[in-house]
C-alpha cells in the first residue's frame, strides 16, 4: 500500500488516498501439450479439443498467429478473451496438403 497526498486547485484541504496493487502472472495453461491426429488423408479435417485456462487475476486477450496451412482453430479464427480464472475450449483443426508425415507448431499470443 502506498498512501497519497492529492492538493486539488481551489480545495483548502488535500484528498488522502491509498494506492493498493495486486501482482499476478500472466500465464495460460494448456490441456495439452501436443496433438496426434493419427492417420488423416488429404482434403479431410481431423479436430481435437484444446482448453485453454488463464491462471492470471486479469482478463487476456488471446490468438492463434503465424498458422500453418494445414492448420485452422475454431471459434472465432482463434482469437478471444479469456476471463480470469476462467477456461474456454476451441477446437484444433488438422487439414493436411499432402500426403507426408507432418509436425507443426500452434503458436499463441496474449496480451
């Protein structure tokens, strides 16, 4: 706590205040820390459900940046706010363009 003292133009006496701050972190936690969609052949979609949880005290802004082709998230295009403390699930959409082994990166950012 941190107390202050405000003089106001045109006021005799000065306004007492106590300036309080709370730290929390900003963390989001996954349900997952990877995905196997299995065997997915080309031009069909496989999803797998992800949750996303904010540890922090404060609400987040999220997105899903910088996707790869094969790779989609549902709702929203993968954006949105997280409440604090609170969990919202998106899906993850697997799409691939050939028919190769893939290992892609989902990227999130928050802010």
């Amino acid at each position: 706590a941190l107390p202050l003292r405000i003089h106001v133009p045109d006021q005799a006496l000065p306004v007492y205040y106590t300036l309080r701050a709370r730290l929390t972190r900003g963390d989001v936690r996954f349900s997952s820390p990877s995905f196997d969609f299995g065997p997915c052949y080309v031009n069909e979609a496989r999803s797998a459900p992800l949750v996303l949880t904010n540890e922090s005290l404060l609400p987040q802004k999220f997105g899903f940046v910088h996707l790869p082709a094969e790779l989609d998230v549902q709702p929203n295009d993968g954006f949105g706010i997280l409440m604090p403390k609170a969990s919202i699930t998106v899906d993850v959409i697997f799409k691939p363009s050939s028919s190769v082994m893939s290992d892609v990166i989902l990227q999130m950012r928050t802010s």
